[in-house]
C-alpha cells in the first residue's frame, strides 16, 4: 500500500498520467495502475524503469516501507 501511495505521489508531482508514465517507463499502462490499487506487487525491473521515468532513485519509492 505504501508503494502504491508513493509511486502515486511521485507520478502526480511530476504532472504525469498514468499512461504517460508507462510510456516513458515501457510499462503497460494498466500494470501502472495496477501497481497504484496495490492489486500486484512490482516486479524489480519495474521499480527500476518507474525510478528512471520519474528521475528518482529506485529507493525513493520503496522509502518508509515495511
């Protein structure tokens, strides 16, 4: 729940959709989603490729996590 609030957070600051993220991050754009409801948990490589699109450090959106 704490990544998907994140990764939400951070994506809304930078002014972008979802869909627009997933397209810079080479994602699907439902699987952005998908993330954002916690109804998946990310993958590695998908929380690297949304860190690189949201010019973040992949940590920065598994910061204060359990």
């Amino acid at each position: 729940m704490l990544f998907a609030k994140r990764l939400r957070e951070l994506r809304l600051e930078r002014g972008l959709s979802q869909e627009k993220l997933a397209e810079i991050a080479g994602l699907h754009r439902n699987y952005v989603g998908v993330l954002e409801r916690s109804v998946s948990s990310a993958t590695l490589d998908a929380i690297y490729k949304l860190a690189a699109a949201l010019k973040v450090r992949p940590a920065e959106l598994l910061e204060n996590l359990p």
